[in-house]
C-alpha cells in the first residue's frame, strides 16, 4: 500500500540518517514515516 511504501522509505531514510551526517536526516526519515500515517 502506499502508507506501507512511506513508512519503508521513512524507515530508508532514518537508516542513512543515522549512518551518514545523523541527525536532520534522521528526524527528516521519522516525520516522513509518521506522515504515512
């Protein structure tokens, strides 16, 4: 489903946040999986 489809790439993107400069890319992956909500 597309709420699915937000909630893995929020998931993507909080993984590369948290690997890579951290921090905004984190919160930005997080707010993009609750929005899929």
């Amino acid at each position: 489903t597309i709420v699915t489809r937000l909630v893995d790439e929020g998931r993507v993107h909080a993984v590369f946040g948290m690997g890579g400069s951290g921090g905004s890319q984190l919160i930005s992956g997080v707010m993009r999986a609750t929005a899929g909500f």
